[in-house]
C-alpha cells in the first residue's frame, strides 16, 4: 500500500458480493500538502484514484494494475480537514478475461466528489 495508513486511513468497511464501502480519513498535515497546494490544500485527483485501487485490492487481497479508465470524473475539490469522513463506494464484476471492472466514487457528506468506470487486471 502507497497511501494506506500514510495519506489515507480506513476507518471502517462494509463488504458484501462485488461491493465495498470504506469510511477514510485523510491526514491534512501530510507533506504533499505543502505543494498542493500552500495554505490552500487540495486532495490531488491521482491519490483519490490510488486511495480507490487501494481500498479494492485490500477488499480482493490481490496486488491491481490499472489498465483504463473509461471514465474519471472529479466533481468538486476535496480540502483536507482533521476527522472529515470520505466514503469510498467501489462495485466491480469480472469479465471472461479475468478483469475487474470497476464503478467507484468518492463522497464527502453524502455529496460525490470523484466518480470513475475503470478496469484492473491482477499483477
């Protein structure tokens, strides 16, 4: 894991066939802050596409390759703050070619922030 337990914690997870929901929290102290941005930060759209494979490979326990996504939607900016809750929201299936394919949002109270449609392949 690159941003588990560093940029990202898992609070809490609900995991049923093909779906899991993760209640995160993201450390607003953390140094890549310092340049997205000073005094403004701003959660960069590549670590919420990592805190997404992430979360997915803990909940399969297989190590993903991001292979495509369809479809990345970052819906509106994502600040940082001490104890916020994001929840993570990922459904996936696999297809005849051993792919997980993937539908995930990201939420902060309840409204989306990023959305995306993607497939994986295991490494």
């Amino acid at each position: 894991m690159l941003l588990q337990n560093n940029f990202f914690a898992i609070q809490a997870t609900h995991t049923e066939a093909q779906r899991i929901v993760a209640s995160c929290t993201i450390d607003p102290e953390h140094a890549i802050f310092e340049g997205h941005f000073p005094k403004q930060p701003v959660v960069p759209g590549v670590c919420m596409v990592q805190m997404i494979k992430e979360i997915l490979e803990q909940g399969i326990g297989k190590k993903l390759f991001l292979r495509a996504a369809s479809q990345l939607k970052f819906l509106q900016l994502l600040v940082p703050q001490k104890g916020a809750i994001i929840t993570a929201d990922l459904s996936w299936k696999t297809d005849d070619e051993n792919r997980y394919i993937l539908t995930a949002s990201l939420l902060y109270e309840e409204k989306a922030v990023m959305k995306m449609n993607a497939h994986f392949t295991e490494m």
